[in-house]
C-alpha cells in the first residue's frame, strides 16, 4: 500500500533530487482516504480488493505510471483512453483499443464467414485485452470520455488527476443499492456504498445501523432457521446463504418398508436394492419394479393387446396368454433412423445395426463406396486446409470442411519480451501479457503495478519516510539520514580521506560498501550521468594515489626526471646512454637508459630488479710494455697485458738472412743490442750505388761505406767492343764522371763500354756487322684489325650468350615435347593392336572350345 502521511524529514546529502514538483510538496493522503474503508472490511475482505485497484490506479496515475497494454506505452495526461468498465477497469489508449476492437471483429467475422454462418452486430464480439470480458462490436469505443463518462473530451488541467473531469463520480454502486459513488471522477470500481443503512443479521435476529455496502453481516449467534426437514433448526453460527441439510440421525424405513437404517435426516428419504415382488391386480404377475411406495398398478397385459410389431390387435385375452405374431414384415425404423426392419414379426429388439448396403461417401467428399448402411465410411486422404489460426494445417484425416480449432499453443514472444503467449495457436495479434510487475520503494511500502515489459521505463515511486538501512561505510557516524528510496541506498556523498601508505589522503568522495537492495525488486533506474568522471564504484577499495611528484629515470640521470602519478611504480628510461663503467675498468655501458642490476643483498630487498649492464665484446686496446706492434690476444681486462710471446722476423743488415725472436726478448734489448743481433756476421750483399759490385765490408746498418772507391776490377771496350783493358772499378767511375755521365744510370752489360776510342781497324769491322745485323732484323708485324666483338662490352657478351642458350633450350623442350607425343602414341596404338588380336585369338580359342564340345556331344549321343 502506499505509505501515510510522509514525514517531514530532513533533507539529505544522499538525495539524488533537489527539488520537488508540486504534487510531491504535498503528503500522500490516499491512505487516510481509504483507512475508514479499510477498517470496515477488514482483512482479506472480498471488497478490499477494489479499494486496493482504485489506490493503485491513483498512485500510478499520480506518478506517471500508467501504461497501455497493447503499446506497452506510457499513457500520457493529454492522451485520449479507455477504460474497461466490467472487470479489470485497465486503461487503454482510445486508438489502440478501437484498432483493438475492429481486429477481433474482423477475426470473428471471418470465421463465421468460413462456416458459412450468419453474423451481425450483436454477433461479432471483442474482447477486453485484459480480462477478456466480451463487447459487442456496436460497443467500441468511438469518443474520449472521462472515468466517470459524464464528459465527452475532458480537458488536461495539472490540478485534477489525468483523464478525469474532476466532478463527483455518481456512477451507481455494486449491488444496484440506489446510491451513488461519492468521489471524484476516478479509474478502477467504485468503492462499496458508505451510507449508514439498518439491516438485520443473516439469521435476522439482529438489527443494527450498518454501511449499505457491508450491510450484510452477521450477529454470530446460533442460526435457528427452521431446516428443510420442517423439524429441526440450524445450530450453525449467523452465516450467509441457504442453510446447510439437516445432520441429525435416526432410523428410518425406506421407501418399501422392507429395511431399517439409520441415516442422516437429510437422507432419510431412500430406496433399498430389493425388488417389489407385489402382485398386480391381475393376482397372476408380480410387480418387477424396484423399492418404491404407493400402490403398484395395473397389470399391462390386461385391456388392448397387439402383436410385436404392432399391426394387429387383439381385444379380450388373457394376460396370462402370449399375443401371437401376425407374420407380417416388422417394418420398425430402425436404429440408422432411415431403414426398417424387414424380418418378419418377431418378438424382442430388432437388430442393432442396419446392414442394407448403401452408397455413402465420406465426410470429405472424396471417396464414394457401397458400405454396409451401420458403418460409417472414411478416407485416409489428410486435410490441407489452414486452421483458423492461419499457420497450421488441419491434418485431420476426411475432414468434413469445418476444421476443428488448432490445438496447438501459439508460444509466440509477448510484447513485454518476457513471457510467450499461453494461448492456444490463434490468428492475430496476441493478447498483451497479463503480468503485472510491482514496483515498489525500498521498505516497501510505497509501491504500484505496471505492465509487464514497461517496467524499465516507470519512475521508482518516492516514499516520504526515511530509509531504515544503517550506512555501512567509514562515516556512519556524521552522515545525514535519507529518504526511502528504490533500490540500493546511494552512495555517501563525503570525502573519503583516508591516507595512503606514501603519506598522501584520499580526496575523492567516499567510496565505501553500501546496504544491498531487496532482490525481489527488479526495476533498473537509469544511471545518472556522473560529474566525477574518475569516481570508484561504491563498495571497493581507494583508488591508487593521484598525487603529482617528480620521479627519476631508472638510471638516476640528472635532468631527466618527469611529472608522474605517486600511484605510478612504472619505470621509465630516459633517451641518455647508460653511460656506467663496465667490468673490464676501460669502457663505459653505451645501452639506452636501463635500470642497474645490484649485488645479491639489495635485490634479496626488493631493489635489484633491473638489466645488467652490456658486456665488453672488445678486444684489449692497451699499449703494452715494452712496446710492441701486436694487439693483445685476450678480451678487454683489467690490469696489464701478458708479456707477447708472438714470433717476429726481421732481416739482417744485407738482407742475406732472416732471424726470429720473441717478441718481448727483441722488444726489451737495446738498440745498439737489436742492431748487434740482427748482423748477419758475413760480407755485406748489398750492390753498390755506383758500380755494379757487392760491398766487401761485414754486414752493417746503414749505406755501404766509400762507395766510389771501389777497388774492383773492370773490363773496358771501345764502342764497336774490339778493343779492351782492365782497369780498376774507381776509375772506370772517375772516367765517366769526366765524361759528364753518373755511374749509377749506367747498366751492367753497358758498364765499361765506349770508354777506349776506336782505331781505324775498329771501322771496317763495325760496317760488316751492322750489314749482317740489318739482314738480321725481322720484318715489322701488320697491325692487326681490331675485332668488333672485341669492342663489345661484358654485359652485352653475357646478354648475346643468354639469350642463345634460351634459343637452343627452347627448341630443346620442344622436341623433346613432340618426342613424348610419338612415343605416347606408339604405346598406344600398341596396346590398340595387343587388345584386337588378343579378343581375336579369345574368340578362336572359344569357338573350337565350342566345336569340341559339340563332337563330345555328338559321339556320346550315338553312343547312347
């Protein structure tokens, strides 16, 4: 029910509304309307009912929650409506209704109009979607009127409930009274009549003043109506309606008097299961009735008398005597109710069934058949005629035409999208859900019913009483009270300032764990469109800390830190190099930004999750010492290299010999020491610059000493080399000088030639032999052409080449193609000729198979 008179209690910080329209700044007071009518009648009172339809109509009508059933929409204060007068008082909107109405009459119409019936006005009927009390079709509403239907097309006015005209009601009451209902024009029945009536008791032993609508009552007294029996009284309590039969035992005889029983007053009145055996007035037969009282009459065989069958009668017999048969045919109808007996006349029954042969068909109309006339004649042909619901077929087997309706259930989806239609499979649309749904505020006692399906769309009811559910979260004790509500209690609406573990507080607003709403409730309000946008959902944990502070790379470069959330343990890399020195002591990290990997300690805290830095891949750099060209063996490395080892050559001072010595042995010596023991300790080999002689000294660093003192002996000539002396190296070279040459451009097999001046023996022999000298020289080559290919380039050779490979691999494929083809056709043309000759020689070998048998034969036939 909906709640009394709201309180006038504070307004909370967990209201979600501010304001209040007009109609909720006044108090509910439909339940101290209705209490004086409550009170009479008492709980679960057959007319608590009404006053439970019209309070609910009120507040829904009220909050805006009425809704049609066949939309399933809201019904508007301006919409025109409907409203079922009979049973239900549900409202409708005027079109959806009339659309309502003409369908089913139009459905009606089409089904007397299939059964070949005829309709008219009063015929065709409707139904209210609801409670499906039928109208005729002349009742569809046609005009907008208010609940009351005194006004035709009542105006809205936001002071007057919607849909009505806001007068008295004065519809008659229930019961036909002859009072009339006293309230504003309303939806729903009229209340019971509330005018003070006298009225006696249902015995009639009391008369009080009474409410003429529960004018019937009872005194609850003894009852004392005199019973049926005409004896006894009834010792019931004051009730309503006929008194119940008479329980008081005795003995009574039954109607022949032949048993005693005791029995109930009520049933004293009985027949036993003995016969009558009484004799009739003939004084020859019994009586063969069963227990009965009064004379048993007259014998029937006396008087009048005629044979079986009825055509003759006999006048003045005995009743003792048989009629005799007139042997006439019987000619009785028979049971068929078309043919007659045709024996002869006979006593007892005629027989059962008619077996005179007919010509019948059956009930389709599709088979014709001579049948015996008792025995009904059917087809096995199955009917396709749609059924009335228009989406199965008939299936019935020889269907006379009128198909029965589907027995199917039409199991189609309602309107509400929650329940299936539970009516058999009909044509049309279904019948809105007859769920209601009831939407009530969090205790509960303010609520209201709304079609099934349209319960997402109604406003959750306001109750005027404050909430009872305790605030579970950490501000209990501060928080302000709020009104009843629907569903679950709302969110507290202070901060929640609770302090993280980094120091900082909370400041969104509290977040705490909230009362749960009542599950039998299932209305889902729309959500509110939140101003916190990163406000956490109530009942879970603070958010991690939104504090700004400024936090370092993972390698503590200086400058690199950034802006970043408290809450925010993810570590980020800066664009620096790493830039941390590495093991090996000579190089530093050059990997991007890292975090640094600690010692075994600090990690076993918490503090050691990172990357190592990269390892040195380098080769050792170092200089080593003493001195020496080879690069150390070992990887990068702390401290000193190891001594070099390495085998070096290096030559003697000549150049004669080649010696080998360790490195760092070489390395550590002198120089005066590594001169000392790359001497070779043998002459000199080197040529000198100005002659063609070796240096006599012993092998020595440096040029060769006094090189233009050579003490060698050498062989001079003339020009034409027919005169020659010996003389010693260092003048040979004193002579050129003053002949203005250098030694050292003089070659060796021209050293010392030309010096000594020719005589005039030396001419004449030099003549002869540049003659045989010019018949010597061979004749100059012919140039030679060029030739074109020469002058081609590499790639274009290459080219030339490709492509005449692919000429000669082109006519390659393609005889070794046509080669395939021939040796696919031999083969074929083979196993063609293999084949003929081997059905040939099977053919042969057959026949003279045959020949032979037929001799066989032959010979054993003349034998025989």
């Amino acid at each position: 029910m909906s709640s009394a008179a709201a309180h006038n209690s504070p307004s909370s910080d967990s209201d979600s509304d501010g304001g209040t329209n007009s109609s909720d700044r006044h108090s509910d007071l439909s339940s101290t309307i209705f209490k004086s009518y409550i009170d009479l009648t008492g709980g679960g009172h057959q007319y608590q009912h009404d006053l439970i339809k019209i309070q609910s109509f009120l507040t829904s009508s009220r909050s805006g929650a009425l809704s049609c059933l066949i939309c399933l929409e809201r019904i508007r204060a301006v919409d025109p409506t409907w409203s079922c007068s009979s049973r239900c008082f549900a409202v409708f909107h005027l079109l959806c209704i009339q659309s309502w109405g003409v369908q089913a009459s139009n459905l009606a119409a089409a089904r007397a109009a299939s059964r070949a019936a005829t309709t008219n006005d009063n015929s065709l009927l409707w139904h209210c979607p609801k409670c499906r009390i039928e109208y005729p079709k002349y009742q569809i509403p046609k005009t907008y009127y208010c609940f009351c239907g005194k006004l035709e097309n009542p105006p809205h006015d936001p002071w007057v409930l919607p849909h009505s005209c806001g007068e008295i009601c004065g519809r008659p009451l229930k019961y036909n009274c002859g009072h009339h209902c006293l309230l504003l024009c309303h939806p729903g029945p009229c209340p019971s009549c509330p005018k003070l009536v006298k009225a006696k008791c249902f015995c009639g032993a009391v008369e009080d003043m009474k409410r003429c609508g529960f004018k019937n009552f009872s005194c609850n007294g003894v009852c004392k109506k005199l019973l049926a029996c005409k004896t006894h009284r009834c010792n019931e309590t004051c009730h309503d309606g006929e008194c119940s039969p008479c329980d008081a035992k005795a003995v009574y005889k039954c109607q022949c008097g032949k048993v005693k029983m005791e029995r109930q007053c009520f049933e004293r009145d009985f027949r036993c299961d003995n016969p009558c055996d009484k004799l009739l007035g003939c004084g020859r037969h019994k009586c063969e009735r069963g227990c009965h009282e009064g004379e048993c009459g007259k014998c029937p065989l006396q008087g009048k008398r005629t044979c079986p069958c009825g055509k003759r009668v006999y006048e003045g017999m005995s009743c003792d005597v048989a009629a005799p048969v007139c042997g006439a045919t019987c000619d009785k109808m028979l049971s068929c109710g078309f043919h007659r007996c045709p024996e002869r006349c006979h006593r007892g029954p005629c027989i059962e069934t008619c077996r005179i042969v007919v010509t019948k068909a059956c009930r389709c109309g599709s088979l014709r058949k001579q049948v015996p006339c008792y025995q009904d004649l059917t087809c096995e042909r199955k009917c396709l005629k749609v059924r009335d619901c228009e989406r199965h077929a008939c299936k019935r087997r020889c269907c006379d035409g009128d198909c029965p309706p589907c027995s199917e259930m039409c199991d189609r989806k309602l309107r509400c999208r929650n329940h299936k239609c539970p009516a058999p499979c009909h044509r049309g649309a279904c019948a809105p859900c007859p769920v209601m749904v009831t939407i009530s505020c969090f205790c509960g006692e303010t609520y209201f019913e709304v079609p099934c399906g349209t319960e997402s769309e109604q406003k959750p009811p306001r109750c005027r009483k404050l909430c009872r559910m305790t605030t579970l979260c950490r501000h209990a004790s501060t928080s302000k009270p709020h009104r009843c509500h629907y569903g679950a209690c709302p969110s507290c609406r202070l901060i929640c300032n609770e302090e993280y573990p980094c120091g900082h507080n909370c400041k969104l607003r509290c977040h705490g764990p909230i009362p749960p709403p009542l599950p039998e409730f299932t209305l889902k309000p729309k959500k509110k469109k939140s101003t916190h946008q990163n406000e956490p959902s109530p009942g879970t944990s603070c958010p991690p800390c939104p504090e700004l502070v400024w936090k370092s790379c993972v390698g503590n470069h200086i400058g690199a830190e950034r802006m970043m959330v408290c809450s925010n343990r993810a570590e980020f890399a800066c664009d620096n190099l790493c830039g941390n020195l590495l093991k090996c002591g000579n190089h530093y990290c050059t990997k991007v930004c890292h975090a640094i990997k600690l010692n075994h300690s600090s990690a076993s805290e918490g503090h050691g999750r990172g990357e190592p830095c990269e390892k040195c891949t380098l080769r050792c750099e170092k200089e080593r010492d003493p001195t020496c060209p080879h690069p150390c063996p070992l990887p990068c490395h702390l401290g000193d290299c190891r001594p070099c080892k390495a085998l070096i050559k290096r030559s003697c001072h000549c150049g004669a010999m080649v010696h080998a010595f360790e490195c760092i042995s070489y390395n550590s010596l002198s120089q005066k020491e590594q001169v000392s023991a790359r001497s070779c300790r043998g002459p000199c080999h080197r040529k000198l610059p100005y002659c063609t002689h070796l240096c006599p000294e012993t092998c020595h660093p440096g040029e060769c000493p006094s090189p233009d003192q050579c003490s060698k002996k050498v062989v001079i000539r003339c020009g034409c080399q027919t005169l020659k002396k010996e003389m010693l190296c260092k003048d040979v070279q004193a002579m050129y000088r003053l002949n203005g040459c250098d030694p050292k451009d003089i070659s060796k097999s021209q050293y010392g030639l030309g010096l000594l001046p020719c005589n005039p023996d030396c001419k004449s022999k030099v003549r002869v032999a540049e003659a045989e000298l010019q018949l010597r020289k061979p004749k100059p080559p012919e140039e030679k052409e060029l030739d074109a290919k020469s002058n081609t380039t590499k790639r274009r050779r290459r080219r030339d080449r490709v492509q005449e490979d692919r000429k000669t691999s082109r006519l390659k494929s393609l005889i070794t193609a046509i080669w395939r083809v021939l040796l696919f056709v031999a083969i074929t043309v083979t196993l063609l000729i293999s084949a003929y000759y081997g059905y040939k020689g099977l053919m042969w070998l057959s026949d003279r198979m045959n020949e032979a048998e037929t001799q066989r034969q032959g010979r054993y036939t003349r034998r025989i």
